[in-house]
C-alpha cells in the first residue's frame, strides 16, 4: 500500500492570483509593476501564455525588502501624534 505525504516544498513561483489571496494586495496593482517596468521580466515574473501571469516569489521578497520604510521618507515637517 502506497502512503500519501503532503510535504510543502519551497516555491519559487506562483500563479499572480494566488500572490493577491496571499499578500492581499490586488491584482491591478501587480498586473501594473509587471507592465510599467518596476518588475523586471524573468525575474521578478513571467508570462505563460496569453492570460497566466506567474511571479517569483524569492525576486519579489528582495525587492520589497530594499523599498524605504514609510516613516523614513516622510517630510521632516509632519509633526508626530505624541507631540501634537
């Protein structure tokens, strides 16, 4: 008798719907870093086909991990919460 193991295995790409379930971000706003160059293809995704969007998730992962924190880009002006 042959026994089933469900083992997760380290993904490397996932289809860009299953992306959006996991990180909620939309769809739109992925469809748009893959179109406007802000990821770059083969890297950070690939097209399969026509309507299949797949994106890597280690290449995503570097890349939002050199985005700037919000707070250390805001204006030095904005004056925080505790001192108003």
């Amino acid at each position: 008798m042959q026994q089933t193991i469900n083992v997760l295995l380290p993904l490397n790409w996932v289809r860009a719907e299953r992306y959006c379930e996991l990180t909620g971000e939309p769809l739109n706003t992925v469809r748009d870093r893959a179109s406007s160059g802000i990821w770059a293809p083969g890297l950070h995704f690939k097209r399969i086909g026509q309507r299949t969007l797949v994106l890597n998730l280690s290449a995503i992962t570097e890349w939002f991990n050199k985005q700037p924190h919000v707070e250390s880009v805001a204006p030095s002006y904005i004056v925080p919460k505790s001192q108003r």
